[in-house]
C-alpha cells in the first residue's frame, strides 16, 4: 500500500525514507553501506531499497539502463556503473587467474 501512495503522491513530496520501509521489507546493509561508499545520498539508496536490489543483484545482473530505469541523477548513475564494470572485471581477472591455474 505505501508503494501506491509512493506512486501518487504528487511530484513535489519526497518518496519515503528507507528508514520509512514497510517492516516486512528489510532493506540489504550491504547494498546500502556499498551504495553510500559510492557517494549515494538517501534519495538515491531509496530507489533501489524500494526495488528490492540487493547488492549480488546489482554486481553481477544490472545492467546500466537497468539503473536509467530508476531514474538516478547522472552523476550518481555514472559512478555507481563504473564501480559495477570494475567489480566485474575484478572477478572476471580472478575467474582467469583460477582457470590457469587450473590447467
């Protein structure tokens, strides 16, 4: 019901807080603690609170128009997607790293 009230509430009102998170749904501390080591402010850690991301979700599915449709400011879009692409490239350097040693 609060995600309904979210949707029409009209735009000068704020969205909740994700300290205003219905209590059956426990936001992921380590999506939000990653997403403020990003430089996220509240608003921005909302969005993705209120989508249910955790941050597996966010490392190793998102795409960067999956992060467009949450409506991010710019900035905040382009920092969060460079820090997805080198986590990637982190895990995919250790993934080849692994596969040689293996052979």
């Amino acid at each position: 019901m609060e995600l309904v009230r979210v949707r029409h509430r009209p735009p000068d009102i704020s969205p909740p807080s994700i300290f205003h998170v219905p209590a059956d749904h426990e936001p992921d501390k380590q999506l939000v603690d990653w997403l403020k080591e990003q430089g996220a402010d509240a608003d921005t850690i909302d969005k993705f609170v209120l989508d249910e991301y955790v941050l597996t979700d966010i490392l190793t599915d998102v795409t960067k128009d999956d992060l467009r449709c949450l409506r991010l400011r710019g900035g905040v879009l382009c920092r969060i997607w460079r820090a997805v692409q080198r986590h990637r490239e982190r895990e995919r350097l250790t993934s080849d790293r692994r596969s040689e040693d293996d052979a």
